[in-house]
C-alpha cells in the first residue's frame, strides 16, 4: 500500500511540472505581458525598468567594462589564441515540415 501511494505521489507530482513547463511554453509571452501591464498600472512612484536584450548587450555592465581595462593594462604578449568556429545557428527552413 505503501509503496502505491509512493508511486501515485511521483507521477501526480512529474505530472504538475509536465504542467507548469507546457503552460509557460506555450503562454510565457502573454504571461510576461501582463505583468508588465500590471507593473506599469501600478499607483506607487517606482518605476520599473524593462531593458530588452539587445540593449543589454550594447551595454556591457560597469563590471565587465573595468575588467577589460585591467586585463588591457597588464597585457603580456601571449601565443595566439585560436578563435571557436562560429556555432551553427538554425534557421525556420530547418524546421519545415
């Protein structure tokens, strides 16, 4: 008896995160829409700011920019790196039915 109710609870709870996977999968856009919505509909004086990727990218983090100023300023020639083959990137027609 133990043993099937042991059983019951695995599958019910894989069966939960099938669930919350396929729900975000399938509806994380309109999700994320509206708690923007929300956020923005919101009476306080905070405002939250929405940074896309791309800008994120363009503007790399105050961190990384005083990395690379120390790495520029202790620069010791080293042996050429070999730069990574650019990594395959698929585009719709490989997904065509």
């Amino acid at each position: 008896m133990k043993t099937t109710k042991f059983i019951a609870n695995v599958l019910v709870t894989v069966a939960a995160i099938a669930g919350a996977v396929y729900v975000v999968a399938t509806y994380g856009e309109q999700i994320v829409a509206w708690c923007k919505k929300v956020l923005a509909s919101l009476p306080c004086n905070c405002k939250v700011e929405i940074v896309s990727e791309a800008a994120q990218e363009e503007a790399p983090a105050a961190e990384e920019e005083a990395e690379e100023e120390a790495t520029e300023e202790a620069a010791v020639e080293e042996a050429p790196v070999e730069e990574k083959a650019e990594e395959a990137v698929a585009e719709e027609a490989d997904f065509a039915e």
